[in-house]
C-alpha cells in the first residue's frame, strides 16, 4: 500500500506564511500534508502530479460570498473554485436561509434575489427545504456533495424576520424578550458550527433594497441588538462577526458600529469594505488610518479589501445596483418589469427628471459615472448598432444628448435587452490598491461569488491580484500575496491548520503557471448552468491546472474531476453531530 494518497513533486511552494518560495515535493495522506520540503520518490505515491516549473500555493479563503443557494446545484461553486478558491464563507451582509418557518420561504428566496440577484426560479427548483433551523440547515448542507468547504454567518436578517417578522424587524427594535431568543438561536447556532454572525448596516444607502425599495431589515436595524449579539461571541469565547457599514463617495460610513461590535464581543470584526476609488484618491488611506487606530485602541477590527479589475455587465432588467444613484433610478429599478420599464424609459418628463438629478459622484457604487458605460450590443435598438463598443459619454457627444438620455433611449428602443459595460468596479492605480492589501489589518476578499449573477464575475479577484499587482507591476510580493489570500484569513477565522502548506495541514491547495495564470480582461462568458436552463455570467480561469480540496483534486485545467471531498467548517466549540464526523473527519476542526 502507498505510503502517500497523493504526491506533489517538483514545484515551487508558496506556502503562504511569508517566507521565501522553495522547490519541493508535498507528500499528502488522508487529506492531510504529511511532509514537505526535499524530494519524495513517486514509487511511494499512490498518484503523483508533476508541478515542475509551476507555483503550489495554498487554497484562497474568500471571506464575502453569497453560496449560500448555489452550492445545491453546484458542488464546485463557479467561478470560485476555477481561480483557485478552497474554501468559501457564507452568510454574508445578512442573507441567508436559516432560521426559515416553511411559510417564509418565499420571502427569503425574493429577499435573496432582490438584493444579491440570485434567480428565484434556481431557487425554486434547488433547495430542498428540508430545515427551518440553522443546525438543520447545516446538517442539510453536510449531507450534499461538496467540491469545495463551506463556513457560514448566521445571517441576521434571516435570524430578525424568524423572531421578529419581517414588518416588525423593519420597523422597530427588539423586545427584551425578542432579544433573549436570539440569544438563544445564535448559541444554537453556533453550537452547530455558525463562525459568527453576519449583517449589512447602511440605512437607506445601499442596494439592498426589498421589493418595495425599502431597506433590509439590519440596515434599518436598531444597533443596540447588534451589540447585544456581540455579547454571545464573547461568552463563548469565539466567533467572529462581519458588518458592511462602509461605502465609498460618502454614501455611509457607520464604522462606528464596527468599534463598538469589537469592543463589546472581544472578537475580530470584519469591516466591509475597503476599497480605492479614482475619484477620491485619499478615501483609502482614511480608513486604514482608522483601522491603525482601533488597533491602538486594542481593538480586533479588519478590513476586508474590495481590490479586483472586475466590471458589470449588464442589461437593464438585471442591473439593481444603480437603484440608490438618485430617486428615478429607483422608480425604474423597481418596476422589475420589461414593459414597464420601457414605457417608462421612454417617457421625456421622466428621462429629463433623471437627467436633472444625475449626480455622477453617486455612481461609485454603481459601475462609475453613466459617461463612461460602454454599449456592447444595442439588440433590439437597431439605430445604435453603429455605435456598440462606444462609450455612452461619446455617443451623446455625438448626438449632442445627455448620456441619460442616450441610456435610457437604447432601453426603450432595444425593449431593455441592450448590453452594456461598466468602468472597473475598483481603482486601477496600482500604487493604491497595493496600499490596500499590504495593510497588517486588511484581508483579501469580497468576490461576492454567487451573487449579481447576470452583470458580475468577482471569483477572479486571486487570479486577478495574483496578475496584475504581482506579476505584471510588482507592486506586491507573492509570498505576501499568498498570505493575505489564505493564511491571513484563516488565522482571523480560526481555521485550524488551514490556509497555509505546512506538515499536519489540510491538504487545500493549487498549482499554476506563474506566466500564463490570468482571465479574459475584456468580457464574461454566458453560460446556460442555472437550474431550469437559466443562463448566467462566468469568468474562466486561464493558466491553474490543479485545484486540490482535502487532499482531492477537484478540479484539472479548469473540469471538475467529479471529486466531492469539501467538508463544513465550524467555530472550534461546535458539537458536530458524531454521525457526520465518520464520514467528514476533518470537519470537527
């Protein structure tokens, strides 16, 4: 019998703890590297890849991603998983599925569409529903095949409706007793492997609005229940809780709440988000002065960096995230109808109203101001075929037109099935996005993966950092890369022996060619994968050949192999239930 399950041999390994980058041989057993360093014969394997010439690095932990209804119809969680992502977390900003009453689902299917643009009719045909509590949600989520690992939020929202109802979780604070039993449900929670909570706190500023274009229930929320929560992690002595209260453009900034969450709790918090943006060059350096005060505070707060050359792509019935621009974006948003946002974009009172209320400094966060969106395909709107791959600011020069007017004009006349293009959703300066990254209290992350899945791709931001602020700048080293896509998070999460090549770890890893690892930087791929033949936005990886989960190759030259050995990842003080610990023996962890 083979001493080794699997050998690694020959490449160049980035561990991942920032030390230099060594050739040698990874010897895994059980899911598990066993030894590391020197030369390994391959008679001693039961299988050997030959990672010659190539970089082994540890798997990307991406703290901000919105699997949470995906991962029923996909085991491999694209795009992720393509660009090197082992381990995923769920949960984010509030959203989730649990704790759900059978007449509430729904709602949190809609909630879940409304905000992150997951199709509900994927949801419908996908989820099982075979829970109403959150360990039962886990339970459900161990019993599927897994390519990848899972760790999950208890979601507020989802944890306020089921106390609260959804009317009165908008509304008002929580009762005293409304309090003590979500005390209760996180402690259940978390008991079964719930790593924290999770939750958005913007007020009226941000897209995640209901189907009213009323604000989500936490971001209208009454902090002091927030705080309240903060108090279980505390008792328990782990946990960790993620907050988006940080927009850039002065849209919001409650950061506040993240400094009093910390306090309270004792626990890491993860302030979502930081960014550099090109029109407020200084906004960057702000908060991570900000997060070097709260560490002399002895305060545990992160910021979880928005640093990633993606854009949207968009048709106007899809694109919900320019609905907080100004008050006739969110009239028209919120129409969700084909035909009426047509009629409507078609109306001059309306079209002159939008134009009078453009403000191109509020469309930051909605793909950059309307000037500098590209037409990429006029459809239906056969008079500006002639202009597709222009931007619009160049087409309304030409008509001498507001470029609102030309927007919403293509709407109408193309029946809103024109595709269009955003600028970068980040800065392009090199210098600051690298100021970002290497900050001590910043983490890589936020691919939003799951999420906006007809306009955005953000499972690339590894691949992407990895190209262009390494490789093709070298603005960052990859040992320090490499840390803050894995290591860095997995030692703020508590991932034991996760996030790092080391002997005893979890054998999550990947390999790729340092000179070719990269994407198309021009457009996504449209890909019918959706439950029902629903089509979908991707972005391929170029360049990573093996993705390695528990010590299984997942994934060879961007196919799934059919593999399935992701596992569920819990706080250190969660009771897994001992039936599933036969078959996921790494999961207790």
């Amino acid at each position: 019998m083979a001493e080794f399950d699997l050998i690694v041999s020959g490449g160049t390994i980035v561990d991942g703890t920032r030390i230099p980058r060594y050739v040698g041989d990874i010897g895994i057993r059980d899911g598990r590297i066993v030894a590391i360093g020197g030369t390994i014969a391959p008679s001693r394997g039961a299988r050997v890849i030959d990672a010659t010439g190539r970089i082994v690095a540890p798997g990307v932990i991406d703290p901000h991603t919105h699997y949470d209804a995906q991962i029923f119809w996909d085991p491999y969680c694209a795009d992720s998983s393509w660009h090197g992502n082992t381990t995923l977390v769920v949960g984010n900003c509030g959203f989730g599925f649990m704790p759900c009453r059978p007449e509430d689902r729904d709602r949190y299917m809609q909630m879940m569409e409304n905000t992150e643009q997951v199709p509900m009719i994927a949801m419908r045909e996908a989820l099982p529903w075979t829970w109403e509590s959150f360990p039962e949600w886990m339970a459900a989520v161990r019993g599927i095949a897994k390519g990848v690992n899972i760790a999950a939020y208890m979601p507020l929202n989802s944890l306020m409706i089921y106390v609260m109802g959804m009317e009165a979780a908008k509304t008002r604070g929580a009762t005293e007793q409304e309090r003590l039993e979500m005390r209760r449900l996180l402690h259940e929670a978390m008991d079964a492997g719930a790593i924290g909570f999770g939750f958005s706190f913007l007020h009226e500023h941000n897209n995640h609005k209901d189907i009213d274009g009323s604000p989500m229930p936490t971001d209208s929320m009454h902090i002091e229940d927030a705080y309240y929560l903060a108090g279980v992690l505390r008792e328990r002595g782990e946990g960790i809780i993620q907050c988006l209260c940080e927009l850039p453009a002065g849209k919001a900034s409650n950061r506040f709440a993240c400094e009093e969450l910390a306090r309270i709790s004792g626990r890491p918090v993860l302030l979502n988000i930081v960014t550099p943006i090109d029109v407020m060059p200084d906004y960057h350096r702000g908060l991570l002065d900000w997060l070097d005060e709260m560490e002399s505070k002895g305060l545990n707060i992160y910021g979880q960096a928005f640093v990633n050359r993606s854009w949207n792509q968009l048709r106007a019935l899809e694109y919900d995230v320019w609905q907080n621009t100004s008050p006739s974006f969110l009239e028209f948003t919120t129409l969700r109808d084909a035909k009426k946002m047509a009629a409507l974009a078609s109306d001059p009172a309306f079209v002159q109203r939008a134009v009078e209320e453009y403000d191109p400094f509020q469309w930051s966060g909605a793909g950059g101001p309307i000037e500098t969106f590209k037409l990429t395909d006029a459809q239906g709107a056969t008079e500006y075929a002639r202009y597709n791959g222009m931007l619009l600011g160049d087409i309304a020069a030409a008509q001498d037109k507001h470029a609102i007017e030309v927007l919403f004009d293509i709407i109408a006349k193309s029946d809103t099935v024109a595709d269009f293009r955003t600028t970068l959703a980040t800065s392009t300066d090199p210098v600051k996005s690298a100021e970002v990254l290497l900050h001590k209290r910043v983490v890589s992350g936020t691919s939003d993966g799951g999420a906006h899945i007809k306009m955005h791709c953000g499972g690339q931001y590894a691949t992407d950092n990895i190209m262009w602020l390494v490789r093709d700048e070298g603005r960052i080293s990859l040992e320090e890369m490499h840390y803050s896509l894995s290591y860095l998070p997995a030692r703020i999460y508590n991932f034991a022996q996760r996030g790092a090549l080391l002997e005893g770890y979890a054998a999550d890893l990947y390999i790729y060619d340092y000179d070719t690892i990269g994407y198309d930087r021009e457009q996504y791929q449209t890909v019918n994968s959706l439950p029902k033949g629903d089509w979908r936005r991707v972005c391929p990886a170029h360049g990573i050949e093996w993705v390695i989960v528990n010590g299984q190759p997942i994934l060879h030259n961007g196919v799934a192999t059919g593999a399935t050995p992701g596992t569920m990842l819990g706080v250190r003080g969660a009771q897994f239930d001992q039936d599933y610990l036969v078959d996921l023996p790494i999961a207790a962890e």
